[in-house]
C-alpha cells in the first residue's frame, strides 16, 4: 500500500487534478493507493475570511458562499460524464448550503467558536474530495470520496485537536478492508468519537496521510507538494538553494517546526512509529525523485542539511540580580506562559542565571507580559527582578543537520559569518544533540542572514561587487575582473554611473561584466540612495567600488560601513575631505567591514599597504616626500631631457596620462590630496588649507582659459619651462614636483633635488613614495614604480578587491 497527498496547489482546478489522476494511475500499477487530498489552492484562505466577516455581521456571507460554489462547479463542468456531474452539482450545493446556515448562525450571534470555525473550514476538503474522485474514475479507476471525520477520531481540541491513536488506527483498518476502490480523503478532518467535527491544524493534510499510512502499515508515504522536495533554504529568498536528497525524521522536523512549509511537523511522528519512509515530491516535477526521509539519513557533503527561520518572532527577557542561585525562576516562568496557552519558540538563559530570555508569537506579547509580570510581582516590588523587556522585531534563524555533532567549528562559521555580514544576533540556544544551532537576528536582517548562511555552508564564499564609475578606469576593471582567473569568488551585483544604474545579485557570468551594462533602456536614473538601499540589503559579503571622481562620498562611504559594506576606491576626494569626513569614515570601519584605498594614492603601487604594515608594528611616520604623480613625473622627465613643455604635455595627453583637461593635473590638487591621505593614515591631523601648494601654471589666467584656447597658447609657456630644467641642471639638480610633510609642514609644488634624492632617479610614468620612519631614519623606505594610466589604476583597484574577497573568506 502507498498512501499518496496532494496539496491544494496540486489540485486547483481540472487541468491539476487531471495531473494528480495520471500520477495515481501510474501508481496504481505498481500496488493498493490511498490518495489524500488538501482543499482547492485558497479555498481555506476564503473559507476564514467569511468566518471573519460573518462574525462581525457582514450578512454578505453568501457571497463567498456563491463563490465557492462556482470555482467547484468549473471542474464538474469539465467532466465528461453528465451522470457524473449532476451527483456533483448536487453534493456541492448541499455543502454549500450546509455552510451558509453555519455562517448565518455566526453571523446572528456575532461569534465564532473553535467549533464553529472547524466546521466552516471543514467544507474546503468536503467539496475537494469529490471532484477528484469522479476525475479519478474518469481516467478509469475504481475511487471513490472518503470524509476522514469517519476515521480520524480526535479529542474536543478544536482547531487543533489530539489524535486519538489507536481507536484511530483500528478504524482506518476497518474501512480499508475489502475495499477495491481508490479512497479519496480528506485531509484535515477529524472527529470526536460523538462525530463533532474537528481539524488537525492548520497544513495537516499531512498529517492524515501519515496517519493512514501508519494505520494501514504502508510502504511508504508521499506527500505531493509544488516544490522539488525540501530545500536547503526557502528558494524564494535563497539564491542557490538546491533540493536535499535525504533527510532523517528529527531533521525533517527541525526544519519544518522552524518555518520549512513543504511538511506539517506533525506529519514525521506516525510515520517514525511505524518506520515507514516519507516521500517529499512535486507534481509540477514528478520526474524529480523527492527527498526522501528515514531514521537515519546516511553521511552527507556538507556538515549541515538546511537552514530555515520563523519570520516573526518577539524576544522576551526576563533579569535581574535576585535571579542569580535563585531556584526555579525558570520553572515559575515557563509555566506562567504555559498556563496563558502561550507556547515558546527559543529559550537561551546566562550561566550566571541572571538573565533568561525565550521567544515566541508576537500576537501573545500581551499575555505573556501580564503573566509574567503578575507571577513575579513581589520579586518585581523588592527589586530583586527587572520589569520584563520586551523586543518584538526579531526572527529566528536555525541550521539543521545530524551530522553537525561530528564536526567541530559549526557555530564558529555559523557566527563568523554572520558578524562578517555584519548581522547581530539577540539570542542562541543549542542542544546537547547539536542536531539544531538557533540565533535570534533583526527580523529586517532576516533574509540576509539565510543567504549569507547558505553561502557559508553550501556555496563558494563569493564577494558581491559594487561598481560606481564606468569610465576609463572603471572600464579597464570590468575588463581585468573579466578576464582574470582570480575573480572567481566575485559576483558584479550593481554597476552606476552619475546617471543610470544596473543592480543584479544574479551576475555570476563574468562574460557580462562590460561597460555598456548601463546602456540598456531598462536601467533606472541613479539614485544614491536606492542604491545604498539595494546594496544593505544584498545577503553576503559586500564590497563598493568607486572609480569615480565625484565628491561629496564620504557619508555614503560611512553609512555602507557601518553597514558590514566594504569599501575598495580610487576617488581620492572623500579621503582628503574635512578631517572630521575622514574621522567618520575610520570610525564606521569594523572586523566585518574595512577601507581599501591604495589606487587613491599609489594606483597600482603597494603605498598605504606598506605604510600601514609599519605602523602596525609599531613604527612612527616622521616624514613623507616623493613625485606622487605619474603625469607629472612623465612631465619632469621630459623636461630634463630637453623636450618643450608643450609637447611633453601634449604627448601625456595622448598616451592618456592626463585627466580630459589637463589642468586638473597641472594644478597639483591631485598630489596634494594624495599628501593628505598619506599624512593621516600616518597619523596626521591635516586640512587641505594647511598645505602649501603651488600650481605648475604659473597664473591663474591659464586656469580661466577655454580648454581649445590652452592648446594653442602652450608653447608660450615652453621658455619659462626650459629654464626652470636648465637652472637645475647647471647646480647638478633635478627639477621635479615634490610634495612634502615632516609632521609640522605640509608642501607640494616645483622644486629641485640632488642627484643622490631618490626622486631624481625616475624616470617616465614612475612614482617614488619615500618615507622616513623611526626605523627608518638613516635611509628611507622607499616604493618606486609606475603611476599613471587607467590599466595600473585598475589593477590597484583590483589588488584591493582581492585583499578584500580574501579576507572574507572562512
């Protein structure tokens, strides 16, 4: 015998029902069958409603009644039997009719009881029955409708009764004797041995094919849903959630007492008693083989099976010195809440006893505060016990797996990466069995937190990645991440510019990451705080990448910090901001979420790492000098060599060394930027007005001209160069662009070095950082090498992505 359920998604309408009649004729086959079936898809939902509204005297009850009659009728309709559907149009008016005088009773006296309500929602699986039972016999087999009150025999537990076992099981065998004929029953039905009708609960369709399926000792149990058996996560909010081969029953129930909707919790204890497998299966799928469950699920790859939560939940905590030593505070608790009928979730309490904290349905916030407030209210009146604190905006989050008591370091990485994610948690509880890890998470972290924990588990460690700035060097990075092997943990999650934006968590292919991403007449307008938005509520490890220029970033830089964000830039103008801009920026970093801005100052060169380090061990930062400027350091170069200053510019300018407009180099606003990160990474407290800076334009009227009119008029600045180069030559100098801090003086403009300076040995697009340190201090550590060009600027970029991605990872 195999005892077959299907959901009310299974049998919605004809077309469904005609599926479900094909897998029962197939099964057939091969053996007995006993069909179980739920309400049509929304039929129960309605059925609720018009308790609700009859209760409070809509007397428009029948037009849910009209409803339902009609959505039935559709599928007596398609039947081709006239026979057939006559008897239908008949039982379903009848049960129709038995509804509306049960709803007008509801509605005169204006309250519905517990077993008034059971027998209003007993007519979903009264009209489902039926129907497909006669499309059974239309595909020729023997069935026929089967009411369970018949044979599930309960206690007066309306709404949610107890089973009564054995006088149960002894009826189920009774009607199953002799019978041919396929029994299509009712799920949820159940009954008092006097025949009031009662439900099992709400989903306990489930439950009645269990129970069918112990009582009639079958070979196994299936429980036909919409889905491709249990999930590793709920797919609806967990990318890479995947189907779990095998389950034992204790998983299974874990998982579905902690929101896993595919099986009622209930389901797993007659089947267990019996040792009869469950079968979990979808009818949109039927080729897919299930997840199958046992006692014993065997070894599996990962050290987890699942992981599921409970979307609302309330923290109650309860605390105070009197309860250290204090004994049975506990017990006092939980039966207060008990007797109020309120049921508790979580229970995670201190070693010291001083505090102990569980938590359960929001709905009962109430109740359980007035319990617990009238049992401990002379310890309450003496001091001895806080009043209660109550947080209701939290959710449970819980991993599952058998095989997590044979591994060590599960909740390491379960918290590990949740403080990554930079997600807190309100409370913990495990057993000793270590089957179950749960933690209380903000209930907007929710989602979050069963990604970023999927990932942990079952995924490769990805970094989801931010782009702002497609331009030269934006571009050139798209282009090495695409290209290079190293970006395989990393996923392009969102790219903008000033004025469009592509957000996709689901851009994995590294073959899409290119610049026309914003080109597409689908993308929205950019808008810096929907992306902030989207970007907090990306599950996993995050990381922004701003390739631009713009200002004002330093509060976005903060805020996505603060938020568990990563932040890699090359934009130097948030870091040289205000001082107070960069305090903010220092302080919102956390282990979870860190700044990585080496291609502000350095593009590709390992500065700030280098300093950093030296710091760290620590050194202190005397002094910093150097061409900080590989535009300018190409300019110098020529200029030493003879060339006139206005090919050498022009010259830059093609090679693309310089900004559009070259004046922005020229004016050594760059270089000094970059003085003023590295001072405060070294310590410094520094404005950009306590620096010295001097332009390489030698008046200000150069500033003012049209970009076409700088052009023209350069070579009039060809003299002035040569004989600034000249003059350094003949005293055995080099003319360079230095900039300059000592820790009381900050300087960047023209200026001449001797031939021993380590500046005077670069040559073309080379940048020299020197940096005197008190280690240091007879010969400076010095970084050399090239610092102009998009590809350098993006590889720093990139390096710090990496280091990013890499420290991340478990």
């Amino acid at each position: 015998m195999k005892v077959m359920k299907f959901g009310g998604t299974s049998v919605r309408d004809y077309e469904r029902m005609c599926a479900v009649a094909e897998l029962v004729v197939a099964a057939r086959r091969e053996g007995p069958v006993a069909v179980v079936v739920s309400a049509l898809s929304g039929v129960t939902n309605t059925l609720h409603a018009a308790a609700a509204a009859s209760q409070q005297g809509d007397a428009d009850f029948a037009a849910f009644c009209d409803e339902l009659n009609a959505r039935h009728n559709e599928v007596v309709d398609a039947l081709e039997s006239e026979a057939e559907r006559s008897e239908l149009r008949l039982s379903i008016g009848k049960c129709v009719g038995e509804l509306k005088m049960i709803l007008a009773g509801v509605s005169l006296v204006h309250e519905c009881t517990p077993r008034s309500l059971d027998k209003i929602l007993a007519s979903g699986e009264r009209l489902s029955s039926p129907l497909v039972a006669a499309v059974l016999r239309q595909k020729g087999v023997e069935a026929e409708a089967c009411d369970a009150r018949a044979l599930i025999v309960t206690d007066r537990g309306f709404g949610n009764a107890n089973v009564k076992i054995e006088p149960t099981y002894k009826r189920i065998r009774e009607h199953f004797q002799g019978r041919s004929a396929v029994q299509v029953v009712t799920g949820f039905l159940s009954a008092t041995p006097e025949g009031e009708t009662t439900t099992l609960g709400r989903g306990a369709s489930d439950y009645t094919a269990s129970l069918l399926g112990a009582g009639l000792e079958a070979e196994r149990i299936e429980i036909w849903t919409d889905v491709d058996g249990v999930q590793s996560a709920d797919p609806r909010r967990v990318t890479g959630a995947f189907s779990i081969p095998r389950l034992s029953y204790d998983e299974l129930l874990e998982l579905s007492h902690f929101g896993a909707k595919v099986v009622a919790p209930p389901t797993v204890h007659p089947a267990r008693r019996a040792s009869i497998p469950l079968v979990i299966k979808n009818t949109l799928n039927p080729s897919f083989e299930g997840t199958l469950v046992l006692e014993e699920a065997g070894p599996s790859e990962h050290p987890i099976r699942g992981i599921s939560s409970i979307s609302k939940v309330a923290l109650l905590r309860i605390e105070g010195d009197g309860m250290i030593g204090l004994p049975g505070t506990a017990g006092r608790l939980f039966h207060a809440l008990a007797q109020e009928g309120v049921t508790v979730i979580l229970i995670s309490q201190a070693s010291s006893q001083h505090s102990i904290c569980v938590a359960i349905d929001p709905r009962y916030v109430e109740q359980a505060r007035e319990c617990i407030h009238r049992e401990f209210e002379r310890e309450r009146h003496l001091r001895l016990i806080d009043d209660l604190v109550i947080d209701e905006d939290f959710s449970v989050v819980a991993v599952v797996g058998a095989e997590m008591s044979h591994r060590p370091g599960i909740a390491g990485r379960l918290f590990g990466a949740l403080g990554e994610a930079g997600i807190n948690v309100g409370a913990i509880a495990q057993g000793s069995s270590e089957l179950n890890i749960s933690c209380a998470v903000p209930a907007r972290e929710e989602t979050r937190a069963l990604q970023t924990l999927h990932d942990a588990f079952f995924a490769t460690p990805r970094l989801n990645v931010f782009l702002l700035g497609v331009g030269g060097v934006g571009a050139e990075l798209l282009r090495q991440l695409r290209e290079a092997p190293v970006s395989d943990g990393l996923s392009l999650s969102g790219v903008a510019n000033s004025r469009r934006m592509s957000l996709d968590r689901q851009r994995i292919d590294r073959s899409t990451w290119n610049a026309e991403l914003l080109d597409t007449d689908d993308c929205p307008g950019h808008d810096p705080e929907a992306l902030k938005a989207y970007i907090l509520a990306t599950p996993g490890a995050r990381v922004l990448v701003d390739c631009t220029a713009s200002d004002g970033m330093g509060a976005l830089y903060a805020d996505l910090l603060r938020g568990g964000v990563s932040i890699v830039t090359a934009n130097k103008k948030p870091l040289a901001d205000r001082q107070a801009v960069w305090d903010e920026i220092v302080a919102a970093q956390s282990p979870s979420a860190r700044l990585y801005c080496e291609a502000t100052v350095g593009a590709g060169l390992p500065v700030i790492r280098t300093l950093q380090d030296q710091l760290a061990t620590g050194d202190r930062l005397v002094r910093a000098e150097g061409l900080f400027s590989g535009t300018l350091g190409f300019l110098m170069h020529q200029l030493r060599g003879g060339a006139p200053f206005s090919e050498a510019l022009r010259a830059a300018h093609l090679r693309g060394f310089t900004e559009p407009d070259p004046r922005e180099d020229l004016s050594g606003m760059d270089v000094a930027r970059k003085l003023i990160i590295l001072a405060r990474v070294g310590g410094a407290r520094l404005e950009l007005e306590d620096l010295e800076l001097q332009s390489l334009l030698p008046a200000r009227e150069w500033e003012e001209l049209e970009l076409e009119q700088m052009w023209e008029r350069l070579p009039e600045l060809d003299a002035h160069f040569a004989a600034l180069a000249n003059d350094a030559s003949k005293q055995d100098r080099r003319l360079t662009y230095l900039a300059s801090w000592d820790g009381a003086r900050a300087t960047v403009g023209l200026d001449t070095v001797g031939i021993d300076h380590p500046v005077a040995a670069t040559t073309e697009t080379e940048n020299l950082f020197s940096f005197v340190t008190e280690r240091y201090s007879e010969s400076p550590l010095v970084v050399r090498g090239p610092g102009a060009g998009t590809a350098v600027t993006a590889a720093g970029v990139f390096a710090d992505i990496l280091a990013c991605s890499v420290r991340r990872s478990p």
